[in-house]
C-alpha cells in the first residue's frame, strides 16, 4: 500500500513544531491554529475520505474538527500528541456526522485510490494496476469500520501504535494486534477477490 502521510513537521528555531503551536492555541493565540490547518488539513482529510468514502462528507468532517481543535482547546495537555489528539477529534465528528445522518460509512472511494497509482508508461500496466486499486477498494469494503480505521491510521497515516492506542483508546498492543489482523484480513479479501475474478 502507498503511505500518504507527510513526515511530520519538525520544529526549528524560526518553526514552531505541532505541539509548541497546540499550546499557543490552548493559551489564546488562535492564529497559531491557522498554521495548524496549513499544516494538516491535507492529510487530515486524505483519511477522512478513505474512512468516509465521501468527500463532501469528510470535507465538512474536517472543517468540524478544526472548529472542535479550537473548542476544546483547553483539552489539549501539555504530555499530547498534536495529531493522536486530531485524529481521535476526526473519528468522534465522523462518527457525529454519520449518527446525525443516520447512515453508515461507505468504503474507501475508489477515485482516492486510483489517485495513488503510479503512472506506468504502458496502458496493460495502467489497466493491471487500476485492477489491483479496484481490489484492494472492494477488499477494503468488506472489512469492519473498525479494521478499515485502524488501517487507515497505521498505514496510510502512518501513525506509531502508540498514538494509534491514544484515538482508539486502548493499549499500544492491542492497537497492534488489530492492525495487524485487519491486514492480514485486507490481504485474505484481496486474494479471494482476484480468485473469483480468473474464475
């Protein structure tokens, strides 16, 4: 699978890092948030997408999790993750979001994971490859919301099993051991799907 995330923006002396500007927002410089969104709106709602496999949807989650960033600012602790701390805000406004809604999330849109395709200099290897991300988007469906989720986050978020255990609020274990089954559960799907379709 391709990794979306980007690497983590390291603080330097003229750059704040993710935490330094969460305290400054929980202390009263809201300003400080907008740097935040610049920073992580995108991968933000990269996951939102892949969750929701809406993107009106995860557009409209994003913009609530910003607005519950500022919020709740002063939930925010000083020992936090910045983006554990966002992404667990991101599964409580999908789950809001759906439960207002009264409908469940649909799978993985299968435009976001052609997005990731590299592009391949001949059509046949463009077709193979369309094939697998329409697999692996029909593969992913049939997981559990909550394989698909912890997934997402270890894999595409590429978030430690530490701050995978602080959203889904459980142990960093734990955290690994569901990831771990939910793929080798992904790769079980995936490999019945393209039995069934050479048969």
């Amino acid at each position: 699978m391709v990794n979306s995330a980007p690497a983590a923006v390291d603080a330097t002396p003229d750059t704040p890092s993710d935490h330094e500007l969460m305290l400054a927002v929980r202390d009263g410089d809201l300003d400080a948030l907008g740097e935040l969104f610049e920073r992580h709106h995108g991968p933000l709602f990269g996951f939102l997408v892949k969750l929701t496999g809406q993107r009106t949807a995860a557009e409209d989650i994003a913009q609530t999790v910003f607005q519950r960033m500022l919020k709740y600012r002063h939930t925010y602790r000083d020992d936090g993750s910045f983006t554990a701390w966002m992404y667990h805000l991101g599964r409580r406004c999908a789950a809001d979001h759906f439960r207002r809604h009264q409908a469940a999330p649909a799978a993985t849109d299968p435009s976001v994971l052609q997005e990731r395709a590299d592009d391949a200099p001949h059509a046949a290897d463009r077709a193979t490859v369309r094939d697998d991300h329409a697999l692996l988007h029909r593969a992913l469906s049939r997981l559990d919301r909550d394989d698909r989720e912890v997934l997402l986050l270890s894999r595409f978020q590429e978030l430690s099993f530490a701050e995978i255990a602080t959203i889904l609020e459980c142990s960093a274990g734990a955290a690994k051991v569901r990831a771990h089954r939910a793929l080798r559960q992904l790769r079980d799907l995936y490999f019945q799907l393209q039995k069934e379709n050479l048969s």
